[in-house]
C-alpha cells in the first residue's frame, strides 16, 4: 500500500494518503496486532472491507509517527470515530482508489476525498446555497471542492442532523485554490474553519482544520 502524499498541513496536523493496491487477506496481515476489529464483521462487501481495513493499516501508521500505539478506534452516538487509549483527534476518509486520514493531538480535524462525478452536477442544488451555485456554475472541480470542504467541516463538527445546503457555508475561491474559509451553524453555535485544498489526479481532498 504505498504512501502517495505525506504532509504537515498546519504545525499540530498531520496528513497522509495511501493508494489503496492490496487485497483484504493482504491488508488483515498488515494490521497490528494491538488494533481492535470491533465492526470489521458487520461489512459484507469485499470493497468496504478493504477500506476499513486500509483505513486501520492507515491510522496505525500516522498513530505510531504521533509516537503512540493504535489499539482501535470507537464512535460517539453521532458516529464520529475516536481512538482508543489516545487523546489525539483523527479523522479518515476512503474511495475506491485512495484511503487518507488525519491526526491532530490538539483540536478536532476532519477529512474529505471524492472523485470529480458529473453526479455533483445532479446533486448540486441539495448541498450547495444559491451564492455557492452561482459561484460554482457547472464546473466539475469546483462543485467538489465545494462537497469536500462541506463534508470535511461537517466531520470536524461531528455531529448529526446539519444541512449541507442551509447550516454550512463556504467562502467563495479561487479555481485553484489551496485554502477555503468555511463555516457552519449547530443549534445556533457558529463553527468557523480553514480547509486545506489537495489534488490527486481526478481526486479532491480537503483537511477541516
């Protein structure tokens, strides 16, 4: 499973992403033996069990470089993970062709990765407000960005029953731009966040910090 992107996105927050190559047999071996499968036997699909696995490979190696040991992860009633013997915050996003996660030892972080779909197009009016579709129009790149950036800061968030369309906005960007500003409203609290914009190809990935 090789490492195709490493990077410190702020001085607390650590990033990697992995190419996702292996079976599930080969990616069952590679965990260690410390984590925990809680939830592995519940997926029936081959896929979606090599992304979980890939998931824990993954979170093992940017756990072990915080100089702790990943023994698991457990999710809150909302379904936001947490690792188990750590205080360090994480978050982890999957595709069919990349796994990446992120760790932050100080605040909550959250991750997002999609592939450019012309089902963005489709969708576009369910998540974006109408400044955002004016500002998006039908270019593909943006519309993700846009859905990476929502669905990362609802992950920082953590926490269920927000609207992507009316509770989480973005700051209008440039093409090709690296940092967004966004926000989001919760039962009236306002969470403000910078997101960190990487390409991988035809791949989106945004870091809520």
């Amino acid at each position: 499973m090789p490492l195709v992107h490493a990077e410190n996105i702020t001085e607390d927050c650590r990033l990697l992403v992995w190419e996702l190559c292996e079976s599930a047999e080969v990616l069952h071996e590679m965990l260690p033996a410390a984590a925990d499968l809680m939830g592995f036997s519940a997926i029936s699909h081959p896929q979606k069990k090599r992304e979980w696995l890939a998931g824990r490979v993954l979170l093992a190696k940017i756990v072990a470089e915080a100089g702790e040991v990943f023994q698991g992860t457990w999710k809150d009633e909302h379904g936001k993970p947490f690792l188990i013997g750590s205080q360090h915050y994480i978050s982890i996003t999957h595709t069919f062709d990349y796994v990446a996660a992120v760790i932050n030892p100080k605040s909550p972080v959250g991750i997002d990765m999609e592939k450019k779909d012309d089902k963005l197009r489709r969708t576009a009016r369910k998540y974006l407000n109408e400044n955002e579709m004016l500002e998006a129009g039908d270019y593909l790149s943006t519309l993700c960005t846009y859905w990476c950036a929502k669905e990362a800061l609802f992950k920082l968030n953590g926490r269920n029953k927000v609207s992507f369309k009316n509770n989480i906005e973005i700051q209008p960007f440039a093409h090709n731009a690296r940092h967004l500003l966004g926000s989001l409203n919760d039962d009236g609290r306002r969470l403000e966040s910078a997101l960190y914009v990487r390409w991988l190809g035809q791949y989106c990935l945004v870091v809520a910090v």
